[in-house]
C-alpha cells in the first residue's frame, strides 16, 4: 500500500513545477505530521486517511501555497502606502490553515496586517476571513442577501465548520 | 479643488504590488476587497474630471501597478467619505473613509467598491 501509494503521487507531482512540487511536499508532511504516532511511523501510507490526502492532489492548495510564498516575499511598503512586510507568524498561520481547510479559497493580502481569504458562490453569496495573529479572526458573510459580521476561533476546525456550514454541508 | 466632491468625478486607485500584478485579481476577473483595505486610510487620486489617459499619466510619474476606477456616487451609496487631502506629491491626493470618525472601510463598503471599480490601465 505504501509503496503504491508513493508511486501514484510522485507521478502527479511529476506533473508540476519546482515549487509546485516543494508545495506538494509540504501538504504530504504536514499530514504525516497529524497522522503520525509511535504505532504508524513507519507505516504512514498504511493510513487510509494520510492516504487520501496525499492522493487526492488539490492543485487549489497547491495554488494557494505558492501565493503565500509570494506574500511571504513582499518587502516593506509594498503597497505604497507604508505597509509592513508579513511576519513569519503569520504567514505560518496561514499556511497552516490552508494546508487544513477542506474547501480552498481565494486569498489575498490586505494593509492591515492580515490575509483575507474569501468564497463566493454565484448566487452572491460571500464569505471573507481575515487571517491574522489574534485568536480570533474578523468574519463577514453575505447570505441569502443577508449581512452577518463578527469574530470567529482562530482554530481549523472552527473555520472549517463555518466553510461547510456556508457551503450547506 | 476642495472637499466637494461631484457624483460623477472619478476616484483612481493604484493596485499594488506592481511585481505580481495579479495579486489582488479574483479568479472571476474581479478585483478583491483586500484592495480596498488600508488601516492608514485608502489613498486615491481625484479625477477632477480629466481624461483617464492623462490621470494615467500623471500617475505613471509616482505609481506602478494596476490602476482600477470607483466614481464619488458609489463611495456616497455606501456613506464611505471621499476627503481632499493633497500632498507634496500630488495636489489630486484624496482618501476614502468609512465614515466622518472612521478611516477605516467596513468589509461590506469595501466589497460593494470593489465590485463597482472599473480597471483604467496598467503603468
């Protein structure tokens, strides 16, 4: 299983670039990071869960990780306007999350030191995040024409089920 | 020019950063709300009611970048506030804010912008 399953994604990411790749990389030690336990170190493939992340190859998250290394880069003032480069904490963040999130977003830097990820449907309806180093994150839904505002749990697990909940999932 | 602002002057705004020209461009072809938030105040440039190519080429003197277009009656629609504000650098120098006491734009008076910018050009 493990050896099938290694073959399987390294055929994929053969089809991407370098930094594609080290993206890829990211998300398969990211999960065998999770999944990890005294019992399965040697047997990471072995885990069907593992396995499906590794094999089921997002190239949204994939996307998205290589736009945080470009935000990652942005000097100081790169907006014009003053703005601070990203700190290394929050660019964790949210590579964290990224790398957790079931639905990948859109994101985008903003001047106020956070990174805003956003969902639209075509219905109009909208959901935005800012992503920053406070434990809770600023929100702002668009449903059914209805404007909701608030803060939410910094936690994957909190932004993932407010995701699923937009998604009516 | 002074603190009035005609419904139909134009306000333009330099999308940085200029190396990854796309940054803030939805996958819908949109521009991102992100765009619009600055804590230190959304700086635009005032039409006056030139033609976009000269605006364009005044500004080609100080910005690189996007350059993306919202018009005074959709910062009022909002009650977002253009202020005249002009620097050394440039007399048609203005701000957007949220509200007479507050610089900052709420996430729906950002987004309602951002999907009422119209892209001018490229420097």
């Amino acid at each position: 299983m493990q050896s099938l399953a290694l073959q399987t994604f390294a055929k994929q990411v053969e089809l991407f670039s370098y930094v594609e790749q080290l993206s890829a990389m990211e998300i398969i030690l990211s999960a065998m990071k999770k999944h990890q336990t005294k019992e399965n170190t040697t047997d990471f493939f072995s885990n069907k869960a593992d396995y499906e992340v590794a094999s089921t190859y997002d190239k949204n998250k994939i996307k998205n990780l290589e736009k945080i290394e470009k935000i990652k880069i942005l000097p100081k003032n790169w907006n014009g306007n003053g703005a601070e480069n990203f700190s290394k904490n929050l660019i964790s963040i949210i590579r964290n999350l990224v790398l957790d999130l079931k639905i990948q977003p859109e994101l985008f830097p903003t001047a106020d030191d956070s990174i805003q990820i956003e969902y639209e449907k075509e219905n109009g309806d909208y959901l935005e995040i800012l992503v920053s180093e406070n434990n809770k994150f600023d929100f702002f839904q668009i449903k059914n024409k209805i404007e909701t505002t608030g803060k939410i749990d910094s936690s994957s697990e909190k932004i993932n089920e407010m995701i699923g909940e937009f998604y009516g999932q | 020019m002074d603190n009035n602002f005609p419904l139909e002057e134009k306000l333009y705004r330099a999308v940085f950063p200029p190396e990854i020209r796309e940054m803030f461009w939805k996958e819908n072809g949109k521009v991102s709300s992100a765009a619009f938030l600055d804590k230190k105040g959304l700086s635009v440039e005032r039409g006056n009611f030139r033609q976009d190519s000269d605006v364009l080429e005044k500004m080609k003197s100080f910005f690189i970048g996007k350059v993306i277009s919202v018009t005074v009656k959709n910062c009022f629609d909002i009650k977002a506030i253009p202020k005249y504000l002009p620097s050394e650098r440039s007399v048609f120098h203005s701000e957007i804010h949220g509200s007479e006491t507050v610089v900052i734009l709420s996430p729906s008076q950002r987004k309602v912008l951002a999907e009422n910018s119209e892209t001018v050009g490229d420097l």
